[in-house]
C-alpha cells in the first residue's frame, strides 16, 4: 500500500491535477506551433533543395544536416541563454517554439524531399508536355500524390515534436513536465509526475496507433 | 510554305555518348509522320526534343509554329501548341477521368471549369470514354486509359501530336481501339509524329514514313517506297526482321 501512496496518490493527483492540465495545455500551444511552423519551414526547404538556383540547393542542405545533427537539447539552451549575449532575446516560449521549429522544419524537409521523389517521373513530363508551369505542376500533380506517402512520417514527426517539447521546461516554460516537478516539489510527493507520464502517454497513443493504421494502409496499395 | 516543325543540325549526347548526330527534317502542317527504327536509334529522344523534354545542343535549333525551342518563357508556349502521348499514359492518378482532361486547359489557357468540363466530355466521346469520365485512371483498362491521354493532350488543341510508342505498353487486344482513335485523328488534320512498331498503322495512315538507325536519319519516304522499295540495306534489313515477327 505504501507503494501505491508514494506513486499513485490519488488525493494528490486530484489536487495538482489543475495545474497538470495548465502544463499540458502550454505543452500543447508549444508543440502545435512548432509542428505549423516546421512543415512551412520544411515544404520551402524541400522544394528549394530539389528546384532552387544555382548554390540555393547546397545551402539548403547544409541546413538540413545542420539542424538534423544538433542536439535539441543544446540548441534550446544556445537560444535562450547564449543569444542574450549577442542581443537577441526571446522568452522562454518563443526560444522553444524557434529551437523546435528549426529543427522540426529539418526533419520536414527530408520526408518532403522523399514524398516528391518518390512520385515517378512520368508524372513531372506530363505536366511539363502539358505546359503546365512548375508551381501549377507542384500543387495540382506532384504535391496532392506526395502527400500520401509523406503522411505517415510527417504524423511520425508531430510525434516526436510534441514529446520534445518537454525540454522546454528547462528554460522556465510552464509546460506539462516543469508543472509536475513543481507539484512534486510541493507535494512531497511523485505522483504528479507519474500523472505527467500518463497524460504524455494518452496524448501521443492514438497519434501512434494512427501512424501504425496509415503505414498498413499506404503500405497497401502501393503505386506500381 | 514554311514548315510548322523546323529541326535543324539537332544533335543530343549523354555525356560521350551521341544518341542524335545532327538530324535534320522539317515537318508540314497537317502532316502524318510516322518514325520506325531498332530500340536505341534514338526515335525517342528525337520527339522528345521537340517539347524539350531532353534539353539539346546549342548548335541545333528545332522551331514550332515560329517559336523557336529553348529554355525560358516561350518554351511554355511551345508546349501548349504541342500535346505528347506517352507510352505509359502518365495520368494523373489522383484525378478523375474528367479532371485529367480539364486541369492543362484551366490551368494554362485559363478556361472556365464549366467550359473546360464540356469540352471534355466532348472529347472523352469522341475517344469513346464517355462513360468513365466520373472514374479515377487506374480503374480503366491501358486502352482506355491511352485513349485519356490522348483525349487530355487534345483539351489543349495541339496543334502537334506527339506520340511515342502508344500502343507499345498494351494487351494486344487493346492496340486496335487506341490505333483506331489514332486514325480518326490523322483524318482530322492534326499533324501528328508517331513513333512507333506498329508497321500496319504507319502504312495506312503515314503521309512520310522515317527510318532512323543509329542516331540518324537512314532513309524517308512515303509508306509505299519505304516498305515496298526501301533503298538502304538497313532498312531493308530492319524491316524484314519487324514484319519477320
Ligand atoms: N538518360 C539517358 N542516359 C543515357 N543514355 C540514354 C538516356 N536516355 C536514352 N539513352 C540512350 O540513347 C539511345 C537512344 O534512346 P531512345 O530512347 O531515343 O531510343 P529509341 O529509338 O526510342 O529506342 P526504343 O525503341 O527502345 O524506345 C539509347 O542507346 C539509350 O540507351
Ligand atoms: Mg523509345
């Protein structure tokens, strides 16, 4: 029984449950942010990498690699406190958003390279021997049939984004995670972190029963 | 009279690989040609240039309706005046029947849905698809889906056919209706370059019959000198193996 008072304390859980969901709700604000902003981020990337001008391309994917290399960790911590030193100052959502951003559009990038590669090239000649223009290509051909193949690792991403945002807790951000070690802090007690778990784990399961669903599907009926 | 298509010194290389060797041939309007020759001689990649799908040298020079061939802005005009089928249909699988033959017209020509949609189902009658136009691609037949893409490339009232091997990727029992809408259309006044195996086809319908090997241009005539007095002993040769088969 001791247990079950020590990590599943049911009065406790009841009282900071308020302050669990306050956190979960600016988890969310961070990661759905981040996840809009990243697949803007990651489209321009991609199509600048595969189309862009003359040296556009290669700097495209310095960036990708760059952004795919880096720690989120550490990049979060070089926005929020190494930037102040050259006098650009965010808050503490505005560094997480940015640092997930910048990453997330990285990963992005990569699916949304692969998605338009992967369509057969047929595809882009009988746009072009229609005289249809490259952005009229893009967004009536080759992007509507990409989408379906970039699903399921774009869905894999918001995964890892929304996760990721627990980090933001170490600048200072309310999010789900830095409320629960505050309430265990007050509480003497962990069960508000394991709530913190359990709540992690409700949001992202159908997200990942979902990933699992569409693999099936488009796995399928593949493309000959 | 000028020529509509005007192919001079076109030249095509793969790095040292030279697939065209400087071919020239100048096409009239209205004109049916058809283009024969063994896998490799380059019959593709000839058409090809023509919309500039395969860039080409600097020092050849290929004009359509006036417009010379190149890359930049006329190059779009160039390829709204000349529609290609393809060997492997290429429809746009995640759009109608329907949609496939309106989206160039709307998007290019800037045509109103409503119009682009009557003037497709039109043409999907007159392909004989008429019925399918609600259905997505990979539901029809190869013969009904090449005789699509025939109906989309004509949405744009080309006034170039381009097709490469048409009927190449088809059940045998399906080459007779794409070859039969094929002929309708040369009736019509298209010009039209075909390449293509089918010998039948290009002795019926061709004004000009090509024989190309190797990258060149071997002999050219009508139907009648080509496969009844061929000159070349390449043509000959390459003609008896064909009809051989
Ligand atoms: N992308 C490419 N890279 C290198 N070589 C190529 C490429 N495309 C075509 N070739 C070569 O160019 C030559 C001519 O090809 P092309 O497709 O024009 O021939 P074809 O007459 O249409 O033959 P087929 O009857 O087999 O279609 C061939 O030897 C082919 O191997
Ligand atoms: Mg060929």
């Amino acid at each position: 029984m001791n247990l079950v008072n020590t990590f599943f304390n049911i009065p406790i859980l009841i009282d900071t449950f308020p302050l669990l969901l306050s956190g979960l709700l600016v988890t969310l604000e961070i990661g759905v942010t981040s996840i809009v902003a990243g697949l803007a981020g990651g489209l321009f990337l991609a199509l600048v990498r595969l189309y862009g001008p003359g040296p556009v391309p290669f700097l495209s994917k310095i960036y990708i690699d760059i952004f795919r290399s880096i720690p989120l960790l550490v990049l979060l911590i070089i926005v929020y406190y190494a930037l102040p030193f050259v006098g650009i100052r965010f808050s503490p959502f505005v560094s997480a958003v940015v640092a997930l951003t910048l990453v997330s559009a990285a990963y992005t990038a990569e699916i949304f390279r692969a998605g338009i590669e992967a369509i057969p090239h047929g595809q882009f000649e009988a746009s072009q021997a229609l005289g249809l223009s490259g952005r009229h290509m893009m967004v009536d051909v080759i992007l509507p049939q990409a989408i379906k193949i970039v699903i399921p690792p774009l869905t894999n991403n918001c995964i890892n984004v929304l996760k990721d945002t627990a980090l933001a807790s170490v600048v200072a951000m309310p999010d789900l995670l830095k409320q629960a070690t505050q309430a265990q802090a007050l509480a003497a007690n962990p069960t508000p972190l394991i709530g913190a778990a359990l709540i992690y784990v409700a949001l992202l399961w159908p997200l990942v029963a979902i990933v699992a669903r569409l693999e099936k599907r488009f796995g399928k009926d593949k493309r000959p | 009279m000028t020529p509509l298509i005007k192919i001079s010194n076109l030249k095509k290389a793969y790095g040292a690989f030279t697939v065209l060797h400087g071919i020239d041939l100048d096409i009239s309007e209205g004109e049916v040609v058809c283009v024969i020759g063994p896998s490799g001689s380059g019959k593709s990649t000839l058409i090809r240039c023509i919309n500039r799908l395969e860039a080409f040298s600097d020092e050849s020079s290929i004009i359509v309706d006036g417009v010379t061939v190149g890359p930049g802005k006329a190059l779009a005009k160039v390829r709204a005046e000349v529609g290609m089928v393809f060997q492997s249909f290429n429809l746009f699988p995640h759009l109608t029947v329907l949609k496939n033959v309106m989206l160039a017209p709307m998007r290019v020509r800037g045509a109103k849905p409503a119009e682009a949609e009557r003037k497709a189902r039109d043409l999907l009658t007159r392909v004989g698809i008429a019925t399918q136009a609600e259905k997505y691609p990979g539901k029809l037949s190869g013969g009904q889906q090449q005789r699509v893409a025939i109906a989309r490339a004509l949405a744009m009232e080309p006034k170039v056919m381009l097709f490469d091997e048409p009927t190449s990727a088809l059940d045998p029992e399906m080459v007779g209706e794409v070859l039969d809408v094929m002929k309708t259309l040369a009736g019509t006044g298209v010009t039209m370059v075909v390449v293509t195996h089918e010998m039948g086809f290009a002795r019926q319908v061709a004004d000009r019959v090509i024989f190309m090997d190797g990258g060149r241009i071997v002999e050219q005539g009508t139907p009648s000198e080509i496969f009844d007095n061929p000159r070349e002993d390449r043509t000959r040769s390459f003609l008896r193996s064909v009809l051989d088969h």
